[in-house]
C-alpha cells in the first residue's frame, strides 16, 4: 500500500512517511474520536501524566507514519 499523500499550507506534497507529528494532521473531530478511544482502551495502562515529558517529546518532530506503525506493532491486538 502506498502511503497517504496530504498537502501543507505551502503547497508542498507531502506523504504519510514524511509529514511531521507537527504538521497539524488531524481534524478537531478526528481528536475528539481518538480521545474517546484513548478513554475506553489505553488510559487503564497509560495515565494521561504518561503523555507528557519525555514519552512525548520523543515523537517531536517525526513522522507520523512512524507513530502509527509503532502503535500497531506494539499494542495488543486484543485491547489495541
């Protein structure tokens, strides 16, 4: 599959594998679903501190498509 071209606020194409965490890649509707997922799946083992500090700011700056495959790769399947 091939990865999701987006285009930034220059013009420049960009794809999933090299847009930045930072480049504002999701609607406040998409935010809204992901926190209510982040709610029912994750916050049991990952407290909202987590997210702040250095777990946070490792992934500043990197590409999404990164974050994503990390996720996917190691979270479990039966309580993603």
């Amino acid at each position: 599959a091939s990865p999701v071209q987006g285009q930034s606020e220059t013009g420049e194409v960009r794809t999933s594998e090299t847009r930045s965490t930072r480049d504002g890649v999701f609607t406040q509707e998409q935010a809204e679903r992901g926190s209510v997922v982040y709610r029912e799946f994750c916050s049991e083992c990952h407290a909202v501190d987590w997210y702040r500090g250095e777990a946070v700011e490792w992934w500043d700056g990197r590409p999404v498509w990164e974050l994503y495959d990390f996720l996917r790769n190691t979270m479990p399947e039966d309580h993603p």
